[in-house]
C-alpha cells in the first residue's frame, strides 16, 4: 500500500498549533518557572522515544495493534475534553445563550469536514492555522509585556507537581503526530528541526502561564474559569478583545481536535473518531475528572511507545 508523504516540518507545526489550545487552557494555574523546566525534560523524552522508533509504522505487529487502540482511546476522551473546553469558552463569550451541548455539535461540524479528506491536506492547513495562532499569540504577548506587575510573576504559584504536569499537558499533543512519523521521508537535521518546534511550544506554553500570572497574580488567577482570556480582556480593557482573541483560538483549537481525530486512520475513521468524542463530551464525563489525569494518561502513553519500541529493536 502506498504511504502518504508528509513533511517534519508540516508534523511539528501541527504539534505546536495544536499544543497553543491546551497551553491556553492550563495558563494561570501553574507556575511559569516549573514549566519552563518542563519543556527540556519534554524535549529529552521526545528525543528518546524518537531515536527508538526510528522510520517504522508504530501500530505494526501485536503490540503495534494494542498500542493503536490505546492510542484511539485516549485520542477520544482527550478530544471530549477539548470539544467541552472550546464549546464553554464560546458559551462563556455569548453569556450563556447558546447550550453548550449545541456549540460543541457546531464545532464537530468542521471537525467532520477536515477528518474526511488525506492526511496530507489537514496538516496543510495546519500551516496556514500556526501563521495566524502565532501572530495572535506574539500580539498577546507584546501587549502584555507591559501591563505585568513583576511582584506577581516571583509570587508562588501552584506547586511543583501540577506545574510540571500543567507543561506535560502543553507538550502532550506533540505524542499523536508519532504515528505518523513513519510517513516523513528522513531528511538531514529532521530530527532536531523538529525538537526545536517542541522546545519553541513549551517555551510558548510558560510565556502565556507567567503573562496570566504577572497580569492577575497567581491567588486570582487560580481561582477564576479561563483565566488566560480574562487577561486578554484585561490587555485590552474591553471585553470585546477577549471574545476576538477567544475566536481566534479556536483556529488551535481545532487542529488539537483534528490531530487526535487522526489517530484513527484514514478516510471514514477521523469523522468516526469526532462523532465518538462528541458523544462521550455530551455525557459530562470528561469534566468530572480530575486535571491531573489528562497529563498522566499521555505521559503513560509515551512510555509505553517507548517501552515498545525498545522491545522491536531487542
């Protein structure tokens, strides 16, 4: 069977777009400073499991198989979360008008559309997504650089755990473009292009952490919902900034949705995977977990890719 080509440079800048939606979502419940320290740890990690799977298909074989439906499992309960966390930010934004069940069904919409054609196209589109996440991003950031109160940023935070699992968090959507690393034809300094991105996104990941602290201080931020887009509004002092920013995100909103939801495969398999998270996020379940849970159960996933392809190679 022939293997669709793709580029490293189209994975990783489908990592990194996708990585900026739970980047948001964790900013201003972790300390910046451990998330910092995240990002090479998450770097080292990715370059060991990378140097072990090598060029090979990562679900071949009996333990391939196992792994691809672990793989599928967690892409659909990571992807109900997503769909909730995007669908109540919209809700939030439209001061609770819409039901949230309603604006989660509107997001699988295109969900739909970019799971049913090649793999190759969605990870183009996800270049043109990364151009305008990171101007969004980059002017959140110049905004904010002068608006932080400094006393804020050096005030404790939240420990050093859930800060080093909130950076995981960050990273974690880096671990579904490995099945599909086989598809990259290997090409001269591929590898480390590629951990840079990684290294890029964790730094991203603790810049928008260290602006909603240094902006509300880490005792407000910890207690408010979406704490990242009440700064914006803040940068801008009007709501109506918050809501364009809070639209614009749903650009890396939706390709973190659509990288998981081609864990499943091709053609039919990605719109199955949407119509499966959809169902499960309309349950509520996901929302009742603790947020612990969604760093370790990728951690988790990446040692066991590790773990197995160590046991191909022996």
């Amino acid at each position: 069977m022939e293997v669709e080509k793709l580029s490293g440079r189209q994975l990783w800048v489908a990592a990194v777009t996708a990585g900026l939606s739970t980047a948001a979502a964790v900013a201003g419940r972790a300390d910046w400073r451990w998330m910092l320290l995240a990002a090479p740890l998450g770097v080292l990690t990715f370059w060991g499991v990378l140097r072990l799977i090598g060029t090979r298909p990562l679900f071949e074989g009996a333990g391939g198989k196992a792994l691809r439906v672990l793989y599928c499992g967690w892409a659909a309960a990571l992807m109900a979360e997503g769909l909730e966390r995007a669908a109540g930010r919209l809700q939030a934004g439209s001061e609770g008008r819409w039901p949230i069940g309603l604006l989660m069904a509107l997001l699988a919409v295109p969900l739909l559309w970019m799971g049913w054609g090649k793999a190759a196209a969605f990870f183009r589109a996800a270049e043109l997504f990364w151009l305008a996440a990171a101007v969004t991003a980059g002017a959140v950031l110049a905004m904010g650089a002068f608006r932080v109160e400094w006393r804020y940023l050096i005030a404790p935070a939240a420990g050093w755990g859930q800060s080093l699992l909130a950076g995981a968090e960050a990273l974690s959507a880096a671990v579904f473009i490995l099945p599909h690393i086989y598809k990259v034809a290997p090409m001269p300094g591929d590898q480390r292009r590629g951990l840079e991105w990684l290294a890029a996104l964790g730094l991203l990941a603790a810049a928008l952490s260290a602006l909603t602290a240094g902006v509300l201080s880490p005792a407000v931020a910890s207690v408010l919902d979406r704490p990242f887009f009440v700064t914006v509004g803040l940068l801008g002092d009007s709501a109506r900034l918050e809501g364009l920013i809070s639209a614009l995100w749903l650009l890396p909103d939706l390709t973190y949705l659509g990288l998981l939801s081609r864990t499943w495969g091709e053609r039919k398999w990605p719109a199955a995977a949407v119509l499966a998270a959809l169902g499960l996020a309309l349950t509520g379940l996901m929302g009742r977990m603790p947020p612990w849970i969604l760093p370790a159960g990728s951690i988790a996933l990446v040692i066991l890719t590790g773990a197995l392809s160590l046991g191909r190679k022996k």
